[in-house]
C-alpha cells in the first residue's frame, strides 16, 4: 500500500507550515495549494512553500469570495468576513484540485479551539459537510481530537504521527517550529482585509451603490480615500503619487485632477447626479496644495466623450476640509 498523497492549505503562516511538515512526518506526499484575492495576499504562501521546498498550486479565488460577500450562507464575522463559507468554499476548492490531481486527501492547519468561532468543534465539521469533502479533510494538528480520516483508516497516513494540539496557546507550535526548523513566520494576526473595520465599510459601500460586478473597482478598495456623495455618485480620492497613478487609467464615469496647482487625482465610480460634480470638485480642492496659490483651485473634470469641464473653487472653500467628513466612508 503506497502512501497517501495531500493537498495542503498554505496561508503561509506558522500553522499551516507545520501542517505540512506533521503531514510528511506521517508518510504523506503533500503539495500546497493557496488562495489569492483583492482581499488577501497569496505573496506569504508562495515564500513558506519556497521555504518548506513543495510545489505551490495558486488557485485564483475572486469571484468565489464577491459570491460569498454577496450572499453568505453562515453570515459574517465581526466585519465583512464570511469565514466559515469561505473556508469551507477553499476546501471545496482545493476537492476539486485534489480529485483533478489524483490524491487522497485535503489537509489544513486549523487548531481545535484556537478561534473561538469559527475553529471549534461544531465549525469544523460544518466547513468539512459544506466542503464536500467528508472523510478526506485532515486536520494534521489537531486530528487526534477528531474522527479517524480514510487516509487514516487506510494505515495511508501515520495517525500516530499526527497531534493534538488545542486551544488558543501557542506554546506547543513554537515548539514545533523550532523542533521542524522553521524560523520565518508572520505573526497569526490578520491577513485577509475582509476582516478590517475600515476595509469592511468601503466594501459594504461598493456592494450597496455600485455593486461587486466591477472587479476593477474591488481591486481599487484598497486605493484612496472614499466619499458617497449626496446625490449617490461615489468618489476616490489619491493619497500619494502613486494612488494617483494608480487612478489616472481607471476606466469610470469621471477623472478629475487639480490643474493650477499640486493636487490628487480622483475618480468617481458612479456619477448618480451633475449636482455631485461641484462637490467633488471640492474635495480635489480641499486635498490639494491651495495655499501656493493666491486666486482660487481648478479642478477639470474629464468624462468620456464629453468636453473638459473646469470648475472654480475659493480657497477659503478648499481650507474648510471638515465639512466633508459627513461624506467621507474611510
């Protein structure tokens, strides 16, 4: 009987490493499969794979997690994080690599009682049932305080190799870490921006007003400042040089930039009202370098298939930048 061969998670994280190393401690061939999004990195787990010598498979996840966002079966975290239906729609996924690849088993990193919601018992196997993959979900960490696999019941996979480590301490993977050899890891905290407060009012902001259909505008979540103007029309605003280059090649309803001084460039993602236009105008004013000048901001708005408009702003107007804050999301 030949050993089992798995598909692991890899966030690139400590537990997810040491899930590969119990894994071919127990006998198992493992692979790493990881996960990327506007809404997390994939750059962590391609550098723990470099570093744990496994061939990485990098499955692009986007339009599953805007599915997710719009409709989560099990609901939300504490911000816009349907964690249980998206780990449970990874594991799925990576079914689907491990059936297409002609393994034996999926495996993560996950630790009995570590988040209090979403990794204890009852989460666990409401992730295993929605993944479709009963039977062939190894939690190498924590597995001898779960049911035997098949792999595992097979004599496959080591059982007596695999551990039982539970709760929130960290203590026994710091262990492991140094006993494995494994020195380079982020911190457990964060990771994935769906869990940010912040983050979580911009894309509730999109998926209300403009909607998720417009991956370009998801990617740009992470891009400026965000106001939802009184007509409905929605506006970014560039934080630095590179912001604003970033939105200078935006396809949208409007660009506008500061033309009579330094200044951002914005984009409006929907233009729900003309009346927005002046206000807009003003933002870019108030966020400019006005007090290098002695008359008032320009700001040219360009549309496309439309002339350039120019509109005049005071800059007694353009100093007074609290009065935006009750249009600014974040």
């Amino acid at each position: 009987m030949q050993n089992a061969k798995g598909l692991s998670l890899v966030s690139g994280g400590l537990d997810s490493q040491l899930a590969v190393k119990v894994l071919q401690r127990a006998g198992a061939y493992v692979e790493g499969v990881c996960f990327a999004t506007p809404f997390f990195s994939a750059d962590a787990a391609r550098k723990a794979a470099a570093a744990l010598d496994v061939t990485l498979h990098v499955i692009d996840f986007t339009d599953d997690e805007i599915a997710l966002v719009e409709n989560p079966p099990h609901g939300f975290g504490g911000a816009m994080n349907p964690c249980i239906d998206c780990h449970a729609t990874m594991i799925r996924r990576a079914g689907e690599l491990m059936d297409k690849l002609g393994f034996d088993f999926v495996a993560t990193g996950e630790v009995m009682g570590q988040r209090p919601m979403s990794q204890n018992k009852q989460s666990l196997a409401t992730v295993e049932k929605a993944s479709g993959l009963k039977g062939r979900l190894v939690r190498p960490l924590s597995a001898l305080l779960l049911e035997p696999t098949i792999p595992e019941q097979e004599g496959r996979l080591d059982r007596s190799k695999l551990l039982d480590i539970h709760g929130r301490s960290r203590e026994t993977q710091i262990s492991l870490a140094k006993e494995f050899g494994i020195v380079d890891y982020p911190s457990p905290a964060g990771g994935c921006k769906l869990t940010e407060e912040g983050y979580g009012r911009k894309l509730k902001d999109l998926l209300v007003h403009e909607g998720l259909g417009n991956r370009r505008y998801v990617e740009l979540l992470s891009t400026g400042r965000r106001f939802r103007l009184p007509g409905g029309s929605g506006l970014i605003v560039g934080r630095d040089r590179n912001e604003n280059a970033i939105l200078q090649n935006i396809d949208a309803p409007a660009i506008l930039a500061s033309e009579n001084c330094p200044g951002p460039t914005a984009v409006m993602t929907s233009l729900a009202a003309e009346s927005d236009l002046q206000l807009a105008a003003e933002i870019v004013a108030s966020y400019s370098k006005f007090d290098r000048l002695e008359t008032d901001v320009t700001v040219k708005i360009s549309r496309p298939g439309a002339a350039v408009q120019k509109y005049a702003v005071e800059r007694s107007l353009a100093a007074d930048r609290s009065r935006l804050k009750e249009w600014q999301i974040c």
